[in-house]
C-alpha cells in the first residue's frame, strides 16, 4: 500500500535540501588532515619505498619461500613443543598479571568505596586510591619487551623473563581495565549492601562480579590471546618460546618454517576466539 507524501504545512520552512552538518564534518576532515600531514612527514612514513627493486626483489623472494609450508616430522614435533611453551609462557604471566590486578582493581574502584557513599571520598582512601592507579599507570607504561629485556639481565635466557614481563605490564592493563568495568556498570546492588553493613569483598562477590562477570571474563580472554602474540615477540629478546624459533628462522631466510609457525599462531587466535565466545556464552 502506497501512502501519499506529506505536504509542508503553510507557513512551514522549507526542508532542508543537504545535510545541515556538512560544515562541522568537513572542518574536522580538514584539522583532522592537517595533524596528521606533520606526523606522517616526521616519522619519514615513504611506503612507496617497498616497490623499489632494491627492497622489493628481497621480499618477494622471501614471501615466495612461504609455499609451501614446512611439514617434515621432526619440525612439526619441535613447533608442537615450542608452541606448547608459548601457551604456558603466556597463561602463566597471566595467572600472575591476574593475582596482581584483582586486588589492585578492587582498591581503585570507587564504587566499592564505603566513604564515598555519602558524598565525597574521605581523604586516606582517595589518596590509596589514586596511588594505587599511578602503580597500575607505571605498570602498564613500561612495554614487555623491555620488561624482558631486564629480566633477561637478571634470571638468564628462558621463559620465566617473559613470564615476569608479561605479569608486571599485563598486570597493570588489567587492574585498569577491571576498575573502569566496575564502576561504570549498574552499581544499585553494590551500594545496598554496602549501606547494609556488607564488607566490600561481600559486595564484590554477590553483587558487582554477577554483574561484570562476562564482560570481565571476555577482556582477560582477550588478554591472554594478547600474551600469546606477546610471548612470540618476547621470543626474538631470548625469552624462549616460538618466538625465538622464528627469530632463528627469520635470520636464516627460512620462509616455509617460517609460514608454518604463522599458521600455528593463526590457529592460537583463533582458539582463544572461540574460548571468549564459549565463555561468554556460558555466562549469559
């Protein structure tokens, strides 16, 4: 069924003919532009260098050796080990990472704040509370890799440097990330049973982590299929792991060891995926 179109009123203005934000899009086109021109330039950003014969001849012969991949018994058992290593490398810095960030969440969320019930937050728990988010700032601040490069110096060649680096730097993403989680979402359970004499803990169990619990659940799965790209770039600093295999790979121009051990961390992101997704929906 066709309806007739409306027709303005008298008296009415006329519609409009072009969108009335045209101007302000524009405008932030153009200042948009105009920042990042001076970026480009002092970060020598020159991708048309990549199509000069002189780089291009090397990489595409290296790219050609990708095909095929390498599947000989004896490297496929060395990958399997060493991929096995990157899982625990990375879950093992995230077991730590979360021992050290639930605890320091907790103590930055205000909402789990009995003082800040009535108003503003007394003077000892603000101050706890902002020291608490500059070592979680300090923490996420220093990248890890250079987090291993000082526990290479320290422990020696393996995998407990990379486990440290990932513990002290995720530890510090995920202590700010569970504290924004917290005090953004619904916080009405939360305060009841604060206002009721329940202890914080108490309030977080039964009231703030049902709550969060998928969304928070999702992030650390995040996260760890993070430490496990981590664990592979910790790898080329003699952290242990894949990474170190395809640092030595790498260096010797093997493209199809190469390509192989891609594909194995293709297959890893794509099981931590479905992990989130499984996890997510159990929790709905």
């Amino acid at each position: 069924m066709l309806f007739p179109a409306k027709r303005p009123l008298p008296g009415s203005p006329p519609p409009a003919l072009r969108d009335p934000a045209w101007s302000g899009r524009i405008f932030w086109t153009l200042a948009t532009l105009a920042l990042l021109w001076p970026m480009l330039v002092l970060t020598e950003f020159k991708p048309w260098l990549l199509l000069e014969p002189d780089a291009l001849t090397p990489a595409l012969r290296f790219l050609a050796d990708f095909v095929p991949p390498k599947l000989d018994g004896d490297f496929l058992a060395m990958v399997a080990r060493e991929t096995w290593r990157t899982v625990a490398i990375a879950t093992a810095g995230l077991t730590l990472a979360l021992l050290l960030a639930v605890p320091l969440a907790l103590l930055s969320a205000r909402v789990l704040s009995i003082s800040a019930l009535t108003g503003r937050m007394a003077l000892l728990p603000a101050v706890v509370r902002q020291l608490v988010r500059w070592l979680l700032i300090v923490l996420r601040s220093v990248p890890e890799l250079i987090w291993a490069l000082v526990f290479v110096r320290v422990v020696g060649l393996g995998p407990t440097a990379g486990v440290l680096a990932i513990a002290l730097t995720f530890g510090g993403m995920l202590g700010k990330v569970y504290a924004e989680i917290l005090d953004s979402g619904e916080t009405h359970g939360t305060t009841s049973l604060l206002r009721n004499g329940s202890g914080r803990l108490q309030a977080f169990l039964y009231a703030l982590l049902p709550q969060n619990a998928a969304e928070l659940t999702s992030y650390t799965v995040y996260r760890w299929e993070c430490a496990i790209r981590s664990s592979a770039v910790l790898g080329f600093v003699g952290a242990g792991g894949l990474g170190q295999q395809m640092d030595a790979s790498m260096k010797m121009f093997n493209g199809s060891e190469v390509a192989t051990m891609l594909l194995v961390f293709m297959a890893l992101v794509w099981l931590a995926d479905k992990i989130s997704a499984w996890l997510r929906k159990g929790l709905a």
